[in-house]
C-alpha cells in the first residue's frame, strides 16, 4: 500500500511569516498538533504544538511578536506520496514523529500520520513499531 493510499489531503499550512498566535489558534480550530509551513509550495518547516512550548512558552517569550520561522523546525523529514507505507512506518520510528508531510515533486500533497497508519488493520504492526520507537527515544 502507497503513503497517497492513506494520507491525509486536507492539509493546513502556513506562511513563514504567520504569527504564532494564529498558528494555535489553526491547531485548536482544527484540532491538530502539528503545521507544516510552507513557502512557494514547498515544506520549509514544521511547528509542533510541543515546539510552541518549548522554545516560547517556557522562554517567555512574546508569543504575539513570534513567527513560524522563528519557531519551526527547519528542513524537516518528508515522503514522496508514491512510497510504501513501510517506509513512512520506518521514518517515523527513525526521527521519533508521529505526523510525517507528504510530498509530490517536493509539493506538499499530504500528511500522513502514526493515527493513519493504526487504523489501516493491515498496518498495525509498523504503527506499533513507529510509535516503539518514537516511545522510546532517538537511537542513532
């Protein structure tokens, strides 16, 4: 089965420059835990609600004069949409993440997460193994 087999397409995404504050604010309206921010059609970052904590909550920071490129993780991992879902298991218990930006020619098409992977009943044991993984700590 292919990553585009089980991804999700109704991605929300947002601008290097949007203010954090709107960026909670997108995760509590849609009930999501990470963004992918995205410049010219192309994955630039991710922010994470545990991102928001910590690097500016937990700093004090002025979470009115902060920006996704300010917060981001940079360059993060993707997967083209046309790979198996073995290997977005495998990348996933590689970096430790549980939502992994999909891609067609470096576009963002998708998302997949370890929920989409779990609920594939063909699948459950490379969600297990991901979430093993991400359960227990960076590896390499």
């Amino acid at each position: 089965m292919k990553v585009s087999d089980i991804m999700s397409t109704d991605v929300n995404w947002v601008d290097p420059s949007a203010k954090l504050t709107d960026i909670a604010k997108m995760m509590k309206d849609k009930d999501v835990g990470s963004i992918p921010v995205v410049q010219n059609n192309m994955v630039k970052g991710i922010i994470t609600d545990r991102d928001i904590v910590i690097r500016v909550i937990s700093e004090g920071k002025d979470t009115n004069q902060i920006t996704a490129d300010q917060v981001m993780s940079a360059d993060p991992v993707v997967i083209e949409q046309s790979e198996d879902i073995d290997k977005a298991a495998d990348i996933m218990f590689e970096y430790q993440i549980k939502r992994l930006p999909v891609v067609k020619n470096d576009k963002l098409v998708g998302i997949i997460s370890l929920g989409d992977l779990a609920v594939e009943s063909i699948h459950v044991d490379e969600a297990g193994e991901a979430l093993s993984g991400i359960s227990r700590g960076i590896a390499h």
